[in-house]
C-alpha cells in the first residue's frame, strides 16, 4: 500500500477514517459537475460509503493532498466476481477547480504504480456516459472503452497495467 509518496510539494497517501467527511465532499463536488440536473438522490449516504472505503481491509483509497487538503482521490479492489489480478477502480475524483493541473496524472500513476505492486494485470472501471471529460482522460491514461450496453449509463473501460 502507498505510505506517503512525494509529487513536488504534494503527497499522494492512503486516506484515513478521520478523513471521511473531506473526501466524500470532494466526491459531490466532482460528481456534481457531470448531473445538469443535479446529483440524484439514489438513498446512498455517501459519507457512510467513504467511511466503509476507506476502513476495508480489501480496498485502497487514496488522496492527494496539496497544502494540506485532499484535492483528488482514488477507490479501488479487486471486485468479487473477478479473478484476483483484476482490480476495479471505483472512483475517482479530482477537485473541479483543479483540474488541468496534472493531479489526475499524478493519482493515476500512483494507482497503476499500486496496481503493479499488488500483481494486478487487469483493470477496469464505468465512467457516466455523459462525462466526456473523464472519458477523455482515461483514454489518454491507455484505458479502452466497451460499447455502452442497451440501456446502461456507463461505458466499460479496461486498462492491461504492465507487469514488471
């Protein structure tokens, strides 16, 4: 698991239980910029989620922390129904007024770094078929979109994560 990884003057670290509440913030305000309706309200206490993410003993979230705030953040594990060299990346989330700043690049390359060191040859995620944005940049990351399945409203990408 990352301990505290040094990107000039930010630290891309493992995030902690008491950083529950600034991450699942971040997390609305991101995912706030891809609903034109606002976020739906699907019942999910998000805080909650992030409290059970970041606590499970099978999961990583990572932040990256600039000037003392979290200013992005990346959920991943291996997903139950998969073979344990596939990770699944769950979320990620860089702060709306960031972006365009190289903090995505810098998280995606410590979670591919992390993926690596765990043995992963596989990952794979679902972006909002409305975000072209993060579709963007997953595709510049190397990540490979699926056709959307009928009446689905994500897109399926995979990344080969190489192997050392």
């Amino acid at each position: 698991m990352i301990h505290d990884r040094a990107v000039g003057a930010r630290v891309i670290r493992t995030a902690v239980p008491a950083e529950a509440e600034a991450v699942a913030a971040l997390h609305a305000r991101a995912r706030a910029t891809y609903y034109s309706d606002g976020i739906p309200d699907d019942g999910t206490d998000w805080l909650a989620a992030w409290r059970g993410a970041i606590a499970r003993p099978d999961g990583h979230v990572l932040c990256l922390v600039d000037d003392g705030r979290i200013v992005a953040l990346a959920s991943f594990r291996t997903p139950e129904e998969a073979p344990a060299q596939t990770v699944k990346l769950l979320q990620f989330h860089v702060d709306p007024d960031r972006w365009r700043s190289g903090l995505g690049t810098a998280l995606h390359t410590a979670c591919v770094e992390q993926w690596q060191a765990d043995g992963r040859r596989t990952a794979v995620l679902e972006v909002h078929g409305d975000n072209a944005r993060a579709q963007a940049f997953y595709a510049r990351q190397g990540w490979t979109p699926h056709p959307v399945e009928p009446g689905h409203h994500h897109l399926r990408m995979t990344l080969a994560v190489a192997g050392e």
